[in-house]
C-alpha cells in the first residue's frame, strides 16, 4: 500500500499501524479506564460526545495520503469508519451517533483524497521536470561534440551554454553577457542583434557577423525553451572565414 519514499517501505508500514492504535485508544480511552477500573482517569473529556476525539484519527488520514498518495488515504479512511462503528452501534449515549460518524468520514476522506491528488500532481511535475531536465541534457551533450559552435541565450542576453567549439573559439563565458564576451560591447549590439526578435516573434534569423580578429561567423538562430520554462535563443555559428578570403 505504501510507497517507498525517504525512509524506506518499512517504516511506513510501522508507522501507520501505530498512528491507528494510539489514536483508537485515545478514542476508546474512557472504556479502556472502566474496564480496567482506573479511577484516577475517568476524566470528563473521555465520556463526551466524541467529535473532537475523533479529529485525531485526520493524523494517520494525512499521514497515508503524503506517503500512499489517494488509495492509502482512502484505505486509512475506511479503516477508520471501521473503527468509529462500535462506539455508534454498541456504546454511544448520545443522538445520531451513526450520521456524525459518516459526515466526519466524509470529511476526513475529502481531505485525505485532496492531499493525495496534490500529492500525485507534484510527483508527476518533479518526474517531468526530471525527465526534461535528463532529454536537455543529452540535446546539450550531442551538440558539445559538433563541429560548429553553438551558444544558448537567455531573454536577459545571459549565455546559458557554449558547446566546446564555442568554449575553445572564444572561452568559456557562460552567465556572461553575450555582447561582453563575444564582442567586448558594454551594451546590446543594437540593431544587428536579433536575439529579441528571435525569442519574441519566434522567427528564424540567418546572418553573418565578423568578429574583431577578423573571423567571420554564419550565424543561424532559432527559439529555443530552456528546461526552466524560458524562451531563449539557440545560435549556431559556423566558421566561413576561409569561404570569405576565397570569394575575396
């Protein structure tokens, strides 16, 4: 029933057996002090109607629904109605025993269910975001290998990844500006950068761009969204340099 999580399986299982017993004797602790005669605890609270006795048992309830998702909680719910129905049948004194029974199993239910769907929906994002996270980073480890440079961009101009060529052409420069570390620029290059375009409109620019040392790159952009949800922008620069002197 239990899901392994932190901790292991093991524990779980202990843990809500326990939970239930604890709270089964605090709720039939006043019966429990008349049949073993303990006078010194028969405590009003213990011999009244017994709707806040049992708000003890949403404990185990929330408990099953953080580490069982919704079917420990509805488990755990049914076992605690189980519970509940001699007290209603055999024992109360009190009016309609059986209806606040079933309104607070209910209740305890709804909110058991309602954790566990939380519960379900953040395993499925944290299992996405894992599995995105792993598909970008296998993207990234195919295109550090390729012969042309590629650079990742973000919306703030940030370099979020160089590729090797990138790294070995121009230096590592990952968190920094593009247009401080390619062109040594305090500023955006104005109207020649297209980064904006690309990213905002979702066009694709081609263009070329020679660099200070008199390289000259073919530069093709695309959008491209980032494992944190980002749109950025892709670049690939490919070296026409020689193709250039030759055309000369």
């Amino acid at each position: 029933m239990v899901k392994e999580t932190n901790g292991g399986p093991g524990l779980k299982m202990f843990t809500l057996p326990v939970m239930l017993i604890f709270c089964t004797a605090f709720y039939y602790f006043g019966e429990l002090v008349d049949w073993a005669t303990w006078d010194a605890m028969r405590l009003k609270f213990f011999y009244s109607i017994h709707d806040i006795h049992r708000l003890l048992f949403l404990v185990p309830i929330i408990y099953a629904a953080h580490v069982a998702r919704v079917k420990g909680a509805i488990i755990i719910t049914l076992v605690s109605f189980i519970i509940f129905l001699p007290r209603a049948f055999f024992i109360s004194p009190f009016p309609d025993p059986l209806i606040r029974i079933v309104l607070f199993t209910v209740f305890a239910g709804a909110i058991g269910t309602l954790i566990g769907m939380c519960r379900n929906r953040t395993e499925r994002c944290r299992q996405l975001e894992t599995m995105l996270t792993a598909g970008r980073d296998r993207l990234l480890k195919i295109v550090d290998g390729m012969a042309d440079g590629i650079l990742i961009t973000g919306p703030d101009y940030k370099i979020r990844f160089m590729n090797s060529y990138m790294t070995n052409s121009f230096g590592d420069g990952t968190g920094l500006p593009c247009y401080q570390h390619l062109y040594h620029f305090d500023a955006p290059c104005g109207r020649d950068c297209k980064l904006l375009d690309v990213i905002e409109k979702g066009v694709i620019g081609r263009w070329k761009c020679p660099f200070p040392d008199g390289t000259q790159y073919e530069i093709v952009a695309a959008p491209y969204i980032d494992s944190d949800g980002t749109t950025c922008q892709i670049s690939i620069f490919r070296n026409i340099s020689a193709q250039e002197g030759s055309g000369d």
